[in-house]
C-alpha cells in the first residue's frame, strides 16, 4: 500500500484558499448583490406567530423572492435542494426577522444649536435592527426629504424614511384655512404625513380634513389642549403618539386638577405633574374611551422608553453604551437646563419618582386594555430627548413594552408587522415573506428569550459555566442592502472618540 505525503505548505495554501473563498460568499456591508441568501434561519414573522425553521431566504435585489423551509434530514445529507446566490449569510443557529420600524424617530442635525452629523444617528439605528423610520417633524424638513431620497437610492447607509411634516412650524396656522393650505403646502412639499401638537379644535377639523382628502397620515403629539383622544376619534387621527390625550379625556370633570402656580410652560411643572394624571382618569369612562378609539382605528404609539427617566432618574443617566457611543452634543443636551426641551430634572424627587411609577402601571395596563379591545400599538422611541440614545431606545421600548405584560412575539410584531399598518405599508413591509421589500435582520441570539440580544452592543451570557459576550444584530438588510452591524457600531465609537477629542467645553 502506497502513502503519499502532502506537503504542509500545500495544505496551508489550499485551507487559505478554502477560507478566501468562503470570505467571498459573504456580502460586503453596503453592497447590493443580485442574490442573496440566508441560510438555516430562524425566523420570526412579524405576524405574531411562533418561530419556525430552518428556512433558506432568497433576496433578490430589493425583494424577498422565495422563503424555502428545510428537511433536515435532506440538509444533513446535502441532498436538500437550495437556492443559488452570489453572497450568503450563515444564520444556522441564529434568528431572521423582519426589520424593526421606529414609528416615532427624529433626525436631529444639531442639539441645542450645536452640530451633530447625521451620520451618527443613522447608523445607530442600522446597528440596532431599524430598516424603516417614521420620522415625526424635523425643524427642516426639506433637509430630511432630501435625505429620504438618497437613502432609496441607497446612496447613504440610512433606513428608508417617512418624512412627516410638523404642522405647527413657523407661521402656524391660525384660521381652519391657513389650516388646509399648510395641508396643501406639505402635501406639494413631498412629505409622506404630518405631525400635529398643541392644536385648536376648528383648526384639527380644517386640518384632518384636508389630510383625508389629500392623501396624507396624521400622528397627534396632544399635550395639555383643548384637544384630545376625542378629537381624534371624531376627526380621524391615524396614530396618537405618547399618552396624554387618553387620560384626560377620561376625567370626569374634563380636566386635571393642577395646583394653582401650575405652569404648563414651566417644564419641571409640566413633568412633574404629568406623574400624577392616570390616577385621576376614571377607569369606566377610560374603558368606554378605548372602545371609541379602537372603533375609529385610531392607532397608538406609547413611547414608554422616553418617560423613563422620570420614575428612575439614575439609571436613566448611567446607561452602558453612554460610555462609547454618546455623541457629546447629546451628553450636553441632556443635562438639566430651562432651555432644552425634556431637560427638566431640577428637584426632582423620590416622591416624583413614586407617582411616575404608578403612572407607568396604569398606562401598561391600559395599553393591555386597548390591545385587548382590538386596538393597534406600536412601537416608537422618541429618541435625543431625555436620556435616550437612537437605536438603543427603540430596543428598550420593546422591553419596557413586554414589561406591560406583552409576551416577546407581539412586542416584535408591534415593532414590525403593527408599524407597517401605521405606515400604511403593510402590503409589503413587517413580514419575512416572499415579495416583500427586503428589509429583515439577523440577530445572534433567541429575542423571544431575551429582547436584551437585540441591543447592538450585545449581552454577557453564560456557556459551558463561562461569562461570554453574544447578541447583537449581526446584519440589517435594508431594501436588500446588508449592513454589518459591529462595523456600524465600530464607525459610531471612532465618530464619538473624535468628537469628544475635538470638544471645545464653554
């Protein structure tokens, strides 16, 4: 019998090349390739139902065109038949899901009247899982436009925008026909929806109105108004954003019983007190308010995350990713001060903290209570306001929002699946389904076991009795755009690192 040895060297050469090749299955983070395939997925849909696997995906250009579930007796054998692609994603042992919409975002170009790049923030929510973002009244609007535009042309690494115009800009309207024609006036603009806040009632009409016959979606920010969720039944409202609004509008004797010095310009006032509105809503009109809203498909987005600080101010302030990834203007922004919005934390108290924590479990309840009814909630984080950094305070909505008492499957399908029907675009987004638009993510972990592995920077986890680090979004697909997400991550840290080196204190 004849033994033939193999040189070392050639065995080298041939493993490098084995390797080389296999690196060049894998996409380049930015490119589009004609194929694309993920292969052995987990996938969770954003329709609310279990997860199933193992599935190959097959991406073709923008579109899933095939979403093939797998024997695996056929693929241990390699005998299952699998489609060809010019780049694949490994997902064996991972979780594929649909790309999370943020329903309530905003693309901030400065902070207090200091620059911050865009860059930053878009990448924050690429490396968190976001494909789509509703993006609920910029300053300057006609700057977002224009980056919507570039992000379908996938000429930056950006999720794909709704641009909704604030309504309240600068001259506001003041008569129900200044109210139509800013309508008509946003509507040329190219926006995809308005924003309306502190709003009149014949001016809400006018304006809702023309929004109906114009085409365009509506997201009610109320305050302390002469409107409220009724309003929004009654006129038609596509989404209300945060909560006021519903309680007030079940108080039997319709308003809330401030103190007399209250001034609801004053923000520390406006907080504090808003800590104490659940408990006065009674709970028989509440239930009947729900019934109205969930019969006008009326829509909610509870952004629980960005109250949070007002019931635990310290964890609020010493969240880990500050550390690396919190951009200076923002650090700057946050720190209490009269002149910055959300920046209201003088005083503020346990005793604050305690109504504010009573506050969150009447609203949970409520949420649940809404849910239940037949009402639609979604999921939105109000980031670069009171602590809460983009990307990261979407994936903590979601897990204050299981904290409500809803299991993890429906949190990703408020995420998903809920947010695309808030968009409007449920026909081809929030689903991991052959001839939707391509936008999903690859997550290294279970998020039905623990929403914390959607966080980009991952989570400490034990295996074979050792601390590892896992989680974190490995890819988003953006309209069949892979991004890699800890190359994303990594960009933002140098970004950070170089603004902080760069900073100039006053």
């Amino acid at each position: 019998m004849m033994r033939f040895r193999i040189p070392i060297h050639f065995l080298l050469l041939t493993l490098a090349a084995s390797e080389l090749a296999a690196q060049q299955r894998l996409p380049i983070s930015g490119n589009r390739v004609a194929r694309l395939a993920i292969r052995n997925a987990t996938i969770v849909d954003g329709n609310g139902t279990p997860a199933s696997g193992p599935a190959d995906i097959l991406v073709e250009g923008s579109r899933i065109t095939s979403v093939t579930f797998l024997d695996p007796v056929a693929v241990r054998s390699g005998t299952a038949k699998r489609p060809a692609a010019d780049a694949e994603i490994d997902a064996t042992g991972k979780y594929v899901l649909p790309g999370l919409i943020n329903a309530h975002a905003h693309l901030q170009d400065e902070r207090a009247h200091v620059a911050q790049p865009y860059e930053y923030t878009l990448k924050l929510w690429l490396a968190s899982g976001i494909t789509s973002v509703r993006e609920v009244g910029a300053d300057t609007t006609e700057k977002v436009i224009a980056m919507r535009e570039r992000s379908a042309r996938g000429e930056i690494a950006s999720p794909r925008l709704f641009v909704y115009g604030r309504f309240s800009n600068q001259p506001v309207p003041t008569t129900p026909d200044a109210a139509r024609a800013r309508v008509r006036a946003l509507k040329t603009m190219g926006v995809d929806g308005i924003k309306i806040l502190g709003i009149d009632r014949d001016i809400m009409a006018a304006m809702l109105d023309e929004a109906h016959k114009v085409g365009l979606r509506v997201a009610h920010h109320a305050g302390v108004e002469e409107t409220n969720a009724l309003e929004d039944a009654r006129f038609g409202t596509t989404s209300i954003e945060h909560w006021y609004g519903i309680p007030d509008a079940a108080i039997p004797d319709g308003r809330q019983h401030f103190p007399a010095d209250y001034n609801y310009r004053n923000e520390t006032d406006r907080f504090r007190w808003a800590g104490r509105l659940w408990r006065e809503a009674d709970p028989v009109l509440l239930g009947r308010l729900l019934d109205t809203l969930v019969a006008a498909k009326v829509a909610w987005v509870p952004t629980l995350d960005i109250y949070e600080a007002s019931r635990d101010l310290q964890r609020a302030q010493t969240q880990p990713w500050f550390t690396d990834y919190l951009h200076p203007t923002l650090e700057d922004y946050f720190r209490p001060d009269p002149a910055n919005h959300g920046s209201y934390f003088f005083g503020w108290s346990s005793t604050d903290e305690t109504y504010w924590k009573e506050n969150y479990r009447i609203w949970m309840s409520t949420l649940r209570d809404f849910e239940r009814k037949g009402g639609i909630i979604g999921v939105g984080d109000d980031a670069g306001f009171i602590y809460q950094m983009y990307g990261f305070g979407l994936i903590r909505e979601m897990e204050l929002q299981q904290e409500a008492g809803f299991q993890p499957l429906k949190v990703i399908q408020h995420a998903t699946g809920n947010n695309a029907r808030i968009l409007g675009r449920e026909a081809d987004l929030g689903r991991v389904r052959a001839g939707y638009l391509a936008d999903l993510i690859v997550v290294n972990g279970n998020p039905l076991e623990n929403l914390k592995v959607l966080y980009p920077t991952g989570v400490e986890e034990i295996r074979g009795g050792k601390i590892v680090r896992g989680g974190g979004v490995e890819w988003t697909i953006k309209d069949g755009i892979p991004y890699h997400g800890p190359t994303l991550l990594a960009d933002v840290k140098v970004m950070v690192g170089k603004a902080r080196a760069g900073r100039v204190r006053p």
